[in-house]
C-alpha cells in the first residue's frame, strides 16, 4: 500500500470540483408524501391483494425515483446492464473489453477498495464520482487507472466513495449504463446489501463465473435465488482461453445442470476469454457485444405520471363508488318504501276486520247468532288473522332494509369524505411536482 498515493488520492477527491450535490431535502418531501398522504390512499383499496400489490409498486416506484436522484447518470430511461459475481472472477476485465479499453476499470483490487461503477455514454471519456456526502464530483481519469491492490492495500475506499460514474465514448452504450459491481466474497456481511441494491435497479444481469471453478457456487445460487426477480439472467464462464474446449463444454453442462436442478431460470450461457488467441478472444466479445445489442430498452416508468395517474384513477374510483352507492341506495329506499306501505295496508286491513268482528257481535248480544254472520264472523277473523300475520312477517324486512339504508349513506359520507381526501392529495403532490 502506497500511504502517498492515498494522500494524493483523497486530495483529488475532495479538492475535485462538485458538479451536483443530491438534494436529500427533495427526497424526503416526497418521501414524507408517499407514506403519510399517499399510502393512507392506498389503504382504501378494495381488497388485501390490491393493497399489497399497489403497496409494493409504490415502494419500487419510489425507490426507482430515489434511485435517479441519487445517481443522474441513470436519467433518460437507460437500461442497467448489471456485471456480478465471485471476486476476481474478471468482471472488470470483461466490461475493459467490451469498451476496446485495456485499463480503464481497475482490475487489481482486495475486496475492501472494490467500489460500484457505472460506465455510460458520453462524447469525451471522464471519470465522475458520488462521495460520502452525496456529492457529484469529477475525478482525475488516471487516477482511476492506478487504482490497484499495491496501490491500496486493503484501504475502505467505500468510506470515501460510493460509486463511479466513467462516461466512455462507445457507441454501444447509448441507452444503455453498465454496472461493475464489487466482487462476492464468503463471509462478507456487506454482500447482501450490494446484491439487492443491484438487483433492484437492473435491467438485465450477467453473473460471471471463473471457468476454473467448474460450476456455479453455493453463495452465487444463494444471491441469485434470494435477490433475483425477472431480470433476464446470463451467466459469463469467463477465462475460458485457460481450459481446453472439450473441458469447457463439460463445465457449460455442469452450470446448465446446476441451475436446472435449483430451477434458476436464465436466458444463456456464454464462454468469454480477454487473453490468449487472438481470433478465439473476438469470437467470445463478438458473442457477448450480438446479446448487449440485441437487449432492447425497457420504458421505465416516470413517478411523476405513474402518482398523478393513479390519483385521477382513485378520484375516478371514489365517483364511481359514490354513483353505484347511491343508485343501490335509491334502490333499497323504493322496496323499503313500498313494503312500509303494504305494511300499514295490511295493519288497517286487520284493524278494519277486528271492527267488523266487534260490530257484528255488538248487533247480536241478544240472540243467538244466524248461520249468515257466523260466515262473516270466520271469513273477518281470517282477514284479520291473514293480514297480520303478513304484516308480522314484513317487520324484519323492514327492520333489515332499514339497516341497510343506514350503512349506505354511511358508506357514502365516507366516500364523500374520502374524495375530498383524494383532491387534496391531487393538490399536494402537484405543489410537490412543481417546487422539485
């Protein structure tokens, strides 16, 4: 480790020019917006499906937008094209070969200097980094190039620097931004993290495997089944120019069997060298350059119009709702109406044949009575007995219909009170959009 080099490297990061400072400010607003005025929202959806699955589109949506404020460079919908992998397995040396460059990523390096690099488009080569502090700062091109373990040593670099951003030339990288992440190495706590960070915000990823190693290993399969979601997956067998042919189509079988028996999906499987023969090293970057040019573009999806459509969507929701509520309720109202009504006419029919009963008996206290108002008698107490046990019967209905007025207009003046909480969501988050 040179403690001079070092001195000079620290130098050059802090005495660098800053370009951009992340505004934390601004992502903790919309933080702040999206869990306490937004997922409250979220929370009247219909159902606990719709809720989880809205729920976790809102984090990676904002996560995503976090991401891009973080890291600018990913701006303009460009596709991560990932590069993981074991320690010196040569991730580096792979990505060096894919710009036509020798040297321009540091391949020497102990883990502990290791820093997450992105390489996209840009008319001149430069070098840029995100320090400790969230700063964009320019850095000196041929300080990156000396970055090596002799140069280092285990010196945490990531103390000082999260990422590097190199902008390169290369036509194939327009749209395009290529990650060069840290290698694994076993027992390292920090892994985890580095993966799922990585994972989130890829596109596509290549996993590179040293060829020596014969196949695909325990803590990669861990990674790959843990943190992977559906991001294409191709696996690099890297250094292929070490082993003879017949023994690196043995190792292919034995990586398509391992993935195969852990139901790891994945798109390819490809040999790659950057040393030995000539014609065999651009076969291999000729084949790996057919499937980074081949990977098309996927629209992302802005925040700002994903937010703002689905809060027309929920007010669309919340009207509807109220209309359907509403219409049900009128409904309910009608039968509720119409069997009050029968209910009081079956009350008064009963009332009125009680009457009857009363008059006819009154008219023959005195004799005894004839056949004619025994009928009337029996055919009155059938009417009476008929329209009250009718009318008994509609009570509950009643009582039920009554219960279910109730609720609706409740259910409406929540819903009222709801879309009055919608539009004032719909005018935070455009006062938001518009002071960021």
């Amino acid at each position: 480790m040179s403690n001079s080099f070092i001195e000079n490297l620290i130098n050059s990061i802090y005495k660098s020019e800053i370009e951009k400072t992340v505004d934390l400010n601004k992502i903790e607003k919309v933080y702040n917006f999206v869990y306490q005025d937004l997922m409250p929202l979220i929370e009247k959806s219909d159902s606990e499906e719709d809720k989880f699955s809205i729920f976790e589109a809102m984090k990676l949506l904002f996560y995503n937008w976090v991401n891009i404020q973080r890291k600018p460079w990913l701006a303009n919908d460009k596709h991560i094209i990932a590069f993981m992998g074991k320690f010196s397995a040569g991730k580096s040396s792979i990505i060096n070969a894919v710009l036509g460059e020798k040297d321009l990523l540091p391949v020497d390096v102990k883990p502990t200097t290791a820093i997450s690099t992105y390489i996209s488009y840009a008319p001149k080569v430069s070098v840029k980094l995100l320090d400790s502090s969230d700063n964009i700062r320019s850095f000196p091109i041929e300080k990156l190039r000396e970055i090596s373990k002799d140069t280092m040593g285990d010196f945490p670099l990531d103390f000082l620097v999260k990422h590097f951003v190199v902008e390169h030339r290369n036509e194939n990288l327009k749209g395009k931004s290529l990650l060069d992440t840290p290698g694994f190495s076993s027992g390292d706590t920090f892994d985890d993290e580095i993966a799922i960070e990585v994972m989130q915000e890829s596109d596509v990823i290549f996993w590179v495997i040293d060829i020596n190693d014969g196949d695909i290993c325990k803590t990669s399969l861990e990674i790959l089944q843990e943190q992977l979601d559906e991001q294409p997956l191709y696996i690099i067998l890297n250094k292929a120019n070490t082993l003879i042919e017949s023994d690196n189509k043995k190792i292919v079988k034995q990586v398509e069997k391992t993935l195969k028996s852990q139901g790891k999906k994945y798109e390819d499987i490809i040999l790659f060298a950057d040393r030995g023969k000539k014609e065999e090293k651009e076969k291999y970057l000729e084949e790996l350059n057919k499937i980074l040019n081949k990977l098309e573009n996927k629209e992302k999806l802005s925040f700002e119009k994903v937010i703002g459509d689905f809060i027309e969507d929920f007010l669309v929701y919340t009207s509807d709702s109220i209309l359907e509520n509403k219409k049900e309720l009128n409904k309910e109202k009608k039968i509720f109406s119409a069997s009050e009504k029968k209910y009081k006419k079956l009350i008064k029919e009963s009332g009125d044949a009680v009457e009857t009963i009363g008059e006819l008996l009154g008219n023959c206290l005195d004799e005894i009575l004839s056949e004619e108002i025994v009928e009337d008698l029996v055919e009155e107490a059938a009417t009476s007995t008929g329209s009250l046990l009718e009318a008994i019967d509609l009570v509950s209905e009643i009582n039920s219909k009554e219960k279910i007025i109730e609720e609706a207009e409740s259910e409406i003046e929540d819903l009222e009170k709801l879309r009055i909480n919608v539009h004032k969501v719909k005018d935070t988050f455009k006062t938001l959009m518009e002071k960021i």
